[in-house]
C-alpha cells in the first residue's frame, strides 16, 4: 500500500489522504470480489464450505471432502451454515419466492459465500481502527495499510477457515485491549465486568470449534488481559478468578457448537447416537505424524522464513529486526512477561506495548511452527498486530514503494493467475451444460480434470438427481494412465451405448493446462474443439522461460478445454 506523504512540505508531492486511500481500497475489496476474482488459492477455499452447503441446501451434486462425512467429523458446520449456508438460502428464497427465476446460477454461486465474508471482513478494519489509538499508531495510516495489503484483498475475501479465525482473533485483541487501556483506577478489575468476559468466553470457544489453532492466536492476549493492569496483581488465586469468570459463557458456547455439530451429523437413518465433537476430532488426527505427512510435510522454520515475507513482505522483516533488538534490550527470558504486567497510565504506548504486539505476533508464530505442515494461510490472522506494529514505528512510510510493487504482485498472482482458469473454466462449462442445445438433445457430458487443482463440483450447478454430467478428477495422473482411462471413455462401450440405445449425444472434454497439453497429443485421441482460458499459472507444472518468451505464451499461461471425439480406428 501507498500512505500518503505529509501535505504541506516544500518539494513533496501531495498526495490524497489515508482516509480517502482507505475509501478507496474497500471499494476495490467489494468490487473485486463482484468481478469476481479468478485466482484459486487452496481446495480448502471451497471444500470446507461453500461445497458441502451447495449439497445441503441446494441439493446440488458436489464432493464430500472426508472432514464432513459422518464416520469422521473433523469440522464444525456452524461457521459454513453461517457464511455459505447463508448465502446460499437467501438465494434459494429469491428463486422460489418468484422474485428472479435465475438466482442460482455458477456466478451467485460463487460470488454470494465471498461478498458475505467480504462485508466480514471489515470487522477488521473497525478493530484496526479502534486499537490504533490503544497501541500508540496513527489510525488511518493503520487502516490504508491493512486495506491496501493483498492478504486482506485476497485472502479475507474468500470462504477460508482461517478467515474466521482472523476475524475472531481481532474481536479477541480489540476486547483485551481496549479493555486494558481503560483500567485506571484501583477498583476497576477487567474480571468484574460481565459483558467483556462473555464475550471473551465466548469467542475462545468458537474460534477453537472453527480451528483449534485458535488456541495459539489467543494464548498471549489472555495472558496480557489476566495480568495487566494496577490492580490485578499476578497470583494464582487471582488467574482462576479470571478463568471462572470465563467459564459461563465458554461451556454456553460449547454445548451449542456440540449440538449443532451432533445434529448435522447423524441422523435417525445412519444409526449413530454418539456426541460428535469435531475439535477432539481434528486434534486426533493432525497429531498422528503419518497423516501430516499426507497432506505434505515442511521445515519447522517454514512459517518464519518463508510463509511471514510471502504474506506480509517487509513488514515481516522488519517486525524480525524489532525483535531482536528487544531481545538484546530484554536478554532474560522472562522479561516480556514482567513488561505485560507493569502497570501505567501509558503502558499501552511505551516500549512495553510494542513488546506485547511482537508476541501477540511471534508467539503464535512459533507456536504454529511446532506443527510440520506448513501453510502461508496459517498466518492470515497475524496481520492485525502486524500493521499495528509497523504504523506505530511509521515503517510502512519507509517502505511504502516496497510495500506497494510486493501487494500489487501479491494481488496479481494469487487473485487472478494462480490456477486462474479453473473458476471462468467451470462458469463456461455451466453454461455449456445448461444451453438450448444441450436441453434440447439429451447430451451426457465427460468432463475430465488433468493436472490442476480440485475443481468444486457446485459451480457446475448441476442437481444430484442429474445424470448427464459427470466430473471425473485425475488430479495429477501421470501420461500413460490418462491416456488410458481418456481412451477407455471415449471409445469404450459406455459412451457408444449411450448414442445408440438412449438417442443421446456422448461428449468427452478434457480440462488441461498449456504447460501439459502435449500429453493429449501424444495419446492415441482425436480433437474436434478447443477452447483456451486466460490466465491460468500452474506452478506444479510451471511454464518453461523459453515458451514464455516465444509467441507459444498464451497457450502456455491458459487452461485448454480440449473436445474429444471417438477414434473409429481404435474401435
């Protein structure tokens, strides 16, 4: 993000202000979301929510990912029913309410889920904007740098987990916070306050039923709301004052999580009667190594060296280089803990406070690198004491050209090229499928997936009781066995019996990047159409320099819809 210079200086350029850059960049967050956005950042995106609700509020025909299947609950539905379960009945209600015969279409779809997230995520920038002022920053610098990041474009505008556990973890510091900063008298015991305890309980509760890893963002802002303050002198009597305090509303929260977990679940037909609980769940299968190890494996410095600069750039090297000189300053190990505890009228804005936001953002940080699966979106909900940190030593103003080439880039990249084609491929497809043509002439339509990631199956908009389209995912199939099952569906008995005992047509389509597109020429397979998507960057099969710098680029940054037909000298 650009912050704009001080107006006024003689030979600077002036330049409009954080409030009107911040304007500006939430009208780019909503309207980059309407667009939509193309980029395809993780499976997870729409397999966690937006998939499972199409099938159970649309009846649509999807993939049921394993963490939602009965036998092994791993994810609480609540927070999919609340953002695409949502969407998706509001736009049920405006179709069978007569009010548009065409709600439900593969845009609203996809776009209906990420807008209402997308409103969400302003919850963020209300935070930023009243702990600010707590934390010794300039509010506005704060928030043009939180709009203006692509982690906040990108990321906190898609159907993400970790978007929820961001946007809890920012109620979580703005409540502690704010809470802290207003305690000036000897009587005044954040622990008597009823509301704020709620709230507290309750948020802990549900971001560690959203993702138990919550328990690692609110670790140091639960330590930093029992311990500062003048009059809540660190004791062990006085911490389970604290934590019974929280109980009411934390066990409230749990019970009902537990029954909506419970209910979706089971049903009388499945014959289970257990208590389902998915945290205990999830905790049981991410501590066995061998299926980390399944989902991929990394380095324990990954997050620190790689993921931090990936996600937030300078301000990630430059909250490191603040780190250590603290350390130099407070080489004891337990330094930090006495600095949360000393109480002022100015704690909040001293080098103590500045401490507090570096562990509100590397304890976390070194708590996630203990796990060996390693994940840039992890880290989302760190940019909140991120860009406090930055805006309060007024680096983001040093680095501000840095800061806009990496959110530009960061924007470009994950938001429209990376696996960029599989989302207008899928829309196309819908259309396709749903033509006069098609409708007309019963056609059954093989659509094979090759070497891209998972393409959700509910942008397709086809109804379970549909058997006319088939999605079949090959993943990352090597060439002779894509070739076989492409040359067993086009030329095999199944397809030929369809044409001719069921008067319908029999169409194959193979959905392939540009980069692999060779391996269809070299199977023994006969192309009618072909149809390229741009753009489309794979970086499993990344394209070669020498193709990017021929006139071959395009094909080599699309995603290629190739139109089989039937080989009559294989028959």
């Amino acid at each position: 993000v650009v912050l704009p210079s001080n107006p006024g200086r003689s030979g600077e350029t002036v330049m409009a202000s954080p409030k009107t850059f911040w304007r500006v960049l939430c009208m780019l967050r909503v309207g980059w979301c309407l667009l939509p956005q193309t980029g395809y950042l993780h499976p997870d995106e729409f397999f966690q929510s937006p998939e499972v609700m199409a099938g159970s509020i649309l009846d649509l025909k999807v993939y049921h990912p394993w963490e939602f299947l009965p036998k092994s609950p791993c994810r609480t539905v609540v927070f999919p029913l609340i953002t695409s379960g949502a969407a998706f009945w509001a736009i049920k209600a405006l179709q069978h309410l007569g009010l548009s015969t065409s709600c439900i279409t593969s845009y609203t779809l996809l776009v209906s889920p990420r807008l209402l997230l997308t409103i969400f995520s302003f919850i963020l920038d209300y935070s930023v904007y009243q702990l600010a002022p707590l934390w010794g920053a300039d509010p506005w610098n704060s928030l043009a740098l939180l709009a203006g990041s692509y982690v906040t474009l990108v990321f906190y505008t898609r159907t993400f987990a970790n978007t929820v556990e961001g946007l809890l973890f920012a109620l979580l510091l703005l409540l502690v916070s704010s809470k802290a900063a207003s305690e000036t008298s000897a009587s005044a015991c954040r622990w008597q306050n009823p509301l704020n305890h709620k709230l507290i309980g309750m948020i802990i509760v549900a971001g560690f039923f959203n993702r138990p890893t919550f328990l690692a963002f609110a670790l140091v802002p639960l330590l930093h709301w029992v311990c500062a303050g003048a009059t809540c002198q660190q004791s062990v009597r006085r911490t389970i004052q604290h934590v019974l305090c929280l109980a009411p509303s934390a066990a409230f929260t749990a019970v009902f999580f537990i029954a909506a977990d419970t209910w979706y679940f089971t049903s009388p037909l499945s014959g289970l009667s257990l208590v389902v609980v998915t945290p205990l769940n999830f905790l049981t299968y991410n501590l066995n190594p061998d299926n980390l190890a399944q989902h991929g494996t990394h380095p324990h410095l990954t997050h620190f060296a790689v993921n931090g600069v990936l996600l937030f750039g300078i301000l990630h090297v430059e909250a490191v280089s603040n780190g250590i000189k603290l350390l130099k300053v407070h080489i004891s190990q337990f330094m930090w803990l006495k600095a949360l505890k000393r109480s002022s009228h100015s704690a909040i804005t001293c080098p103590e406070g500045r401490l507090a936001l570096l562990a509100f953002y590397f304890i976390p940080l070194a708590l996630l690198s203990l796990f060996s699966h390693q994940e840039p979106r992890f880290l989302i909900p760190l940019i909140l004491p991120l860009v406090l940190l930055a805006t309060q030593h007024r680096q983001a103003q040093q680095w501000k050209s840095i800061n806009l080439v990496f959110n530009l880039c960061g924007a470009l990249f994950f938001g429209c090229f990376h696996q960029g084609g599989i989302v207008p491929c899928l829309f196309h497809l819908e259309q396709l499928t749903h033509s006069p043509e098609s409708l007309s002439h019963r056609t059954h339509y093989t659509l094979l997936f090759a070497r891209t990631y998972m393409p959700p199956r509910f942008l397709l908009n086809v109804n379970k009781s549909n058997t006319l389209v088939e999605l079949v995912d090959m993943a990352g199939a090597e060439k002779s066995f894509l070739c076989q099952i492409l040359g067993s569906i086009v030329n095999g008995p199944a397809c030929l019996n369809r044409e001719l005992g069921k008067e319908m047509t029999c169409q194959v389509l193979v959905i392939i990047p540009g980069t692999v597109r060779t391996i269809i020429e070299q199977c023994p397979l006969l192309v009618k159409k072909e149809t390229v998507i741009f753009p489309h960057l794979t970086m499993e099969d990344p394209p070669q320099m020498s193709f990017l710098l021929s006139e071959k680029w395009r094909s080599q940054l699309g995603l290629h819809i190739l139109y089989l037909e039937r080989n009559q000298k294989s028959i």
